[in-house]
C-alpha cells in the first residue's frame, strides 16, 4: 500500500490518501507541542515509539472486543488505517488525579479514585478545546445520544483493559485521552493514537512520569521516558 496525496497535517502526525477510499495511512513525526500549541519542540525517535506502540496496543484493544481503526502496519512511522470522519471530541478518562484535574479541582496530583472518571473536550483549536458534558456534545450535533453511550462504554473497557496491561508492566496508568471515528457505515471506532503523548505513565514503585508531561513540564529526560515505555512494551 502507497501514500498518495496528503491530506492532513497535524501536530504530531500526517495523513495520507491511499488507493482505497476506506483507508489512510497515517505517518508519525517526532514533533511534539503542548500547552494549547504554545510549546513547540522535537522529541527524537518519539514518531517511532508511538506509532509501534499505538499499533500493538488497538491489537490488544481488538482481541478485547473494542473495535479501533487499526489495518496495518507498513513501517515504524507509518501505519495503514481505516479512513473515518472524527468524532470532535476529546475523551479523557482517569484513574488518579494529575494535570488539569488536578489544578482545577485545587487537588494534589496522585489521588486515587474509587471509580474512574470520563470527560469531554470539545476538538476546537480556536476555542481552545473548551471542556464540555455529553448534553452539550448532543446539543451542538457533534455526535448522538447513541453515539455518545457508545464511546463511554467503550472508553472504560479501554481503560479496563489497558490499566491492567499495564500495571503487569510495573506502570500505572494514571490518565489518558481518546479520540473515536465513524466509518462510513456509521460504526463508531477508536481512533487517532494511544501513546505518551496521550496518556500519562507513572513508575508503579516509583511514581516516576514516563510520558510527555516531561516535556510539557520542561522536566529533561523525556526521550529516556519515551524509551522506557518502549522497553516495558516490548522489551527492547
Ligand atoms: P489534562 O490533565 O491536561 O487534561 O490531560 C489528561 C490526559 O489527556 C493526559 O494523559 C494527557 C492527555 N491529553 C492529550 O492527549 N492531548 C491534549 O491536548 C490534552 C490537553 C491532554
Ligand atoms: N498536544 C496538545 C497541544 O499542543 C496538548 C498536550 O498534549 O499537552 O496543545
């Protein structure tokens, strides 16, 4: 399968026209950006790690029963995808209190919670990804009610599912962020990646960040974290 016109270029990935209508590829950069796009760098090799590790991770996803945009992968950036319309919605579960819960909540981050909890954010860069509930996701169009109950029940058994992967790994999995996209039959899929990059890592003895809120934090490190997770995965 070949790349044929680009048709995207987002922060940390491109996307690609292929033969078939119903597939991209999608290919990951080494770009990184956070604080609303304000912080812009490069973490090196990172395209790298979190294409392979998104790749293997929708794999186990997909033996658990949740249906992800996964077809296959060409070569470590690069990755064949099955074409969906994105669902404009940020979909962030946690486990534990960190970032933006943390600060808004006036919290200490590390809280472990009795249950996880779900939350919107509405994919709009000018607005800057305003936080939002299900009624207003409903409201504005942006998916429906069914589609909505879909992507919840699908995020926690993600999270079901990765938490304990993980936690074999001596990794908790503190938060992470998910996006969901229909196929043209209207099949609500997981999408877009799951990575350092939108998931946050702590060290289980340790609680040592493992993720991009190194860079995020300008805390140093962030390609031995990067690396790390890589070596936790897949031992190498
Ligand atoms: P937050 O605490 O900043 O709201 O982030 C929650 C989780 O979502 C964390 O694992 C990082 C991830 N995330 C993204 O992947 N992309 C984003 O744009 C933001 C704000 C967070
Ligand atoms: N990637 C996002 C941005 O550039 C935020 C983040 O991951 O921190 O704003």
């Amino acid at each position: 399968m070949e790349k044929r016109a680009q048709l995207y270029e987002g922060k940390a990935k491109k996307v690609f026209a292929t033969d078939d209508p119903n597939l991209v590829i999608v290919s990951y950069k080494d770009d990184a950006t956070a604080l609303d796009g304000l912080k812009k760098g490069t973490i090196s090799g990172k395209g790298v790690i979190n294409n392979r590790m998104s790749n293997f991770l929708m794999q186990i996803l997909e033996q658990n029963g949740v249906k992800t945009h996964f077809v296959e992968e060409l070569n470590d950036r690069d990755t064949v995808v099955k074409k969906v319309s994105i669902v404009p919605l940020e979909v962030i579960i946690r486990n534990i209190s960190a970032g933006s819960f943390a600060k808004r909540f006036g919290v200490e981050e590390g809280i472990v919670f009795d249950e996880p909890t779900i939350e919107f954010s509405y994919k709009n860069d000018d607005l800057h990804d305003p936080l939002m509930n299900a009624y207003h996701a409903i409201a504005l169009k942006l998916a429906t009610k069914e589609e909505i109950d879909t992507i919840k029940s699908m995020a926690f058994k993600v999270n079901e599912v990765l938490k304990a992967y993980f936690l074999k790994l001596n990794v908790k999995l503190v938060d992470f962020k998910l996006e969901f996209g229909r196929l043209a039959d209207g099949t609500i899929v997981l999408a877009d990646e799951i990575s350092p990059d939108t998931c946050r890592f702590w060290d289980a003895q340790t609680n040592e960040k493992l993720d991009k809120d190194r860079f995020r934090r300008d805390m140093g490190g962030v390609e031995d974290a990067y690396n790390e997770m890589m070596r936790r995965v897949f031992g190498e």
